[in-house]
C-alpha cells in the first residue's frame, strides 16, 4: 500500500508540473500578444509607421513637471505629428505638475 502512494504522489507532482508549465506558457504567450497589441495601437508609432490615418487639430496641455508624460515625449509626439500634416498646438506650463491648474507637489 506504501509503494502505490508514493507513485500516486509522484503522479500528482508530475501532473502539477505538467499544468504549472501550460499556465506558465500561457502567460507568456498572452502577455507578448498584449505588448504587440500595445504597441500596434501607440499613437507615435502610428505616425512613425507611416499609417493613413485622419489627422484632426490637436492641441495638448503639458506640465513641465509632470513625471507620469515628459515633455520631450510631448514635444516629440507634436513634431512627429506636425510632420505627418496634422495640425498641433503644444502649450507647456512651466513649473506645472501633472494637472496644469495646480502647482507641482
């Protein structure tokens, strides 16, 4: 009876280990597809692709010192768009935070 529980326990380890290594290719697979996902529909690479796309009047609003969006990833973003023929407009707040009303923490 000793020996059949030990292959029995053996056979679960195993049958864990074979699941454990779908989830984990899973996971992988699904979270590679999500960064392509992300990075089919980035705006700036969009443009960068050359992609035909309408390009409405835009106007953004950047805090200087906003720490989430740069400023250079703003300013970038505005002349790669201007130079796709779309009209931009880029205000920066100087000494502005995340929200251009209130002042950085």
């Amino acid at each position: 009876m000793a020996a059949d529980r030990g292959a029995d326990e053996r056979s679960a380890r195993c049958r864990a280990r074979i699941v454990h290594d779908r989830v984990a290719r899973r996971s992988a697979w699904t979270s590679i597809a999500l960064w392509e996902t992300i990075y089919e529909g980035n705006p700036q690479q969009i443009l960068e692709r050359r992609e035909a796309v309408t390009l409405v009047p835009l106007l953004i609003m950047q805090g200087a010192l906003d720490d989430n969006v740069l400023s250079a990833v703003q300013e970038k973003f505005a002349a790669t768009y201007r130079a796709a023929g779309g009209m931009c407009e880029l205000t920066v707040f100087e000494g502005r935070g995340r929200k251009p009303t209130a002042p950085a923490r």
